[in-house]
C-alpha cells in the first residue's frame, strides 16, 4: 500500500512522511476518523514507507520486497489484530491459544474493502449473531509478538483495527507494552470511534486525524476507478458526504437516476396517487436493501438542497444542472422549512428500519402516505 495509491489527503499524508524524516514519529499511533475515511489505509501506507528498503522522499518505492510483501498483507514484521468472537479465539484447557486461521479472511477482507466497516467484516466470515470484541488472549499474542525481534531487521509493526472494540481485560494487558515497547516496535491502531477507547489507552498514542473525503475527491477517484461516469460520479459525491465505502456502494447503485426517481416519487405523494404509491411500494420491495437505501439517501441529500434553496444560499448547493429546476419548483412551490426538516426525519427514520431488516413493502407504503400529509398540510411559508 503507497501513499500515492490514496486519493487526495496529501496534508496528511505530508504530515507523516515529516514525521518519519525528522524522528518525530511516536511508538504508538492512533488513526482515527468516521467511517469511510482512508484510516485503514493510511496506516497500512505509513507501514509500507517506514520498512521500505528504497523510500523516496514522499513514498515508498512499492518495487523492493518488502514493498511486494506490503502489497499483498504477508510482510513477516506486520501483525495484524481485529475483532473476532468470542469463541474464535480463547484459551483451551490447558492454557494453549486454539490455532485458528484468521489472517487470510482478515487479508482478503483489508485489500479488497478498505474501506468497510464492522458489519462488513461480520458478513464477509459469516459472524451474524456473534458478538465480536478484541480478547484478552489476542492481547496476550500482541505481547508474544513484540517480544521476537523482526524477522527483517526493520520496523515490528502491530496494527489493531477496530481497537474500541477490545475487551477491558485485553486493553489493561496492553497498558504496559503500549507505553515501553521494545526499540523499533510500533503499534498502527485504526478506530472510527477512538471515544470508547480507555482514556489510559488514548494517552499513549499519538492521534492522527484521518478527515472524510472532499466531494471533489470522490468525484475524482470514482472515475479513476472507473467505476461510473464522470455525471454518475457528479451525482454520487454530494450523497456519499465524503465517505468513500458509500461512494463506492452508491456507484453499484446506478445513481445517476435516484433523483429522477424521487422526483416522480414525490409528485405521487403530492398528488395523492393512492395507485401508484402501491406500485411504487411493489416496486420498491424488488429493490435489494443498498438500493432502497441508496434512495432514501439521495431523498435526503435532496431535502438539505431545497432547505439552501429557500435559504438562498444557492451557492453551498451541490445539485447537478440537470436536477436544479426540479430542486427550486419542489422546495417553492410544494414545501416550507418546517415540511423540509418532517419529512428529513421521516426518511431518516424510514432508513433507521431498513436497517433493521423492516418489511420494505410496509415501511415505504407508511413512509409515503406520511410524507403526502407533510407536503400536502396547508401552512404559511
């Protein structure tokens, strides 16, 4: 993993290459920012410079071996701790840890959604209904680990992902070796939550912010990708609000036409079109799960751009050309700022129970037939 193969955050990434050349770099880093953000992957990058036999001045040279074993997560100075269950991993009878593979799901899981988030990890190994934390016998292996010298001469690098989710009894068996590692051992953690960590665990890392992408990033690495149309990608950076794992979910969702779609959607709860509110709802059943989600979101990401159009402050809008007309008739000619903020929360609720595996079918008949008495209520602007 390099540098230069994460789309934009050049500042922090400038801020950490500093770090190392100048000897400022901290034993103990913790990499935080909300879901979506490249923290994974920045720590994976910083990794990948600080073993690098050949680093340049701004990245590693991804071409030396310990480049190539970076890549593929299999460098023998790289340990790797995650959330697993409970029964997974523990001691057996006669205090032996249960040998398990774990590392290569973790590996495939890393290189091909750094991005995701707990539930998909839970999904990716089939963990549902398993209540998944950092044990104290993981704990106990971070020690064993730390405790060999490096197979390679350079750097031994433990990363923790997901350290907010480690049992007490594992955090207080770490307090120790966070604080007075062996020379030349650093520890990578990567949280999205560093608020539920022990406040004796945060004191001993150094907090690097990793920030959520700009639009413009995201526009931009989408269509690096390939993943979607440059227009595709102009519609999805303003839904994905700088979270690049939704970004890259939006872009499977076909999202180009989700406006259009909520546009016609809410002319049938306008006009009180009992008929195609059922068709709609019929419709909206077939839909798997991200895409009936992908549509509340882009009603959503709607809702924000009439309030701004009422506000007129036109110039914070992140609406597509093609989309303003309909945007400034919705939110003159049919809302107010109070329907505005009822029916966000109507959709923002609608997407809490969806997520909570509600029957689709019911859940957007209710929603619709609620959102028609929001916009068709007779009130002042």
């Amino acid at each position: 993993m390099l540098f230069s193969s994460i789309p934009g955050l050049e500042e922090t990434k400038a801020k950490l290459v500093q770090a190392i050349q100048k000897n400022h770099l901290a034993h103990a880093l913790l990499f935080h920012g909300p879901e979506g953000s490249a923290n994974l992957l920045m720590a994976l990058a910083l990794a990948t410079y600080i073993n690098c036999e050949n680093r340049g001045e701004s990245d590693a040279c991804g071409q030396c071996g310990s480049c190539q074993k970076m890549k593929k997560l299999i460098h023998p100075d790289l340990s790797f701790t995650f959330p697993l269950p409970g029964s997974l991993l523990k001691e057996d009878d006669d205090g032996k840890d249960k040998k398990v593979n774990v590392l290569s799901p973790w590996r495939e899981f890393a290189l091909q959604s750094p991005y995701g988030n707990l539930q998909d990890w839970i999904y990716h190994n089939g963990f549902e209904k398993k209540q998944l934390n950092i044990s104290k016998a993981a704990a106990k292996q971070i020690i064993k680990t730390v405790s060999l010298k490096s197979f390679e001469g350079g750097y031994k690098m433990i990363l923790i992902w997901m350290p907010e989710l480690m049992h007490t009894a594992a955090a207080n068996a770490l307090l120790k070796v966070l604080e007075e590692p062996p020379e030349k051992t650093l520890f990578l953690m990567v949280s999205t939550q560093p608020e539920r960590l022990l406040t004796t665990i945060l004191s001993r890392t150094q907090k690097i912010l990793v920030r959520t992408y700009s639009d413009e990033e995201v526009k931009n690495n989408l269509i690096a990708e390939d993943l979607c149309s440059p227009e595709g990608a102009q519609h999805i950076a303003p839904l994905a609000n700088g979270n690049m794992r939704e970004a890259y979910r939006l872009a499977e969702q076909v999202v180009d036409e989700n406006t259009a779609k909520f546009g016609d959607w809410m002319r049938a709860c306008y006009n009180l079109k009992i008929e195609k509110i059922v068709v709609w709802a019929d419709n909206f059943q077939t839909f798997d799960k991200e895409a009936q989600k992908g549509l509340l979101l882009t009603g959503l990401n709607v809702l924000r751009e009439c309030l701004l159009q009422r506000s007129q402050l036109e110039v914070l809008m992140r609406t597509p050309p093609e989309d303003k007309e309909f945007i400034e008739k919705f939110s003159l000619n049919a809302l107010t700022e109070n329907k505005i903020l009822r029916m966000y929360q109507l959709l923002n609720e609608a997407h809490y129970h969806l997520e909570r595996n509600a029957n689709a079918k019911i859940l957007f008949a209710d929603l619709s037939l609620n959102l028609s008495r929001v916009i068709r209520k007779k009130e002042t602007a």
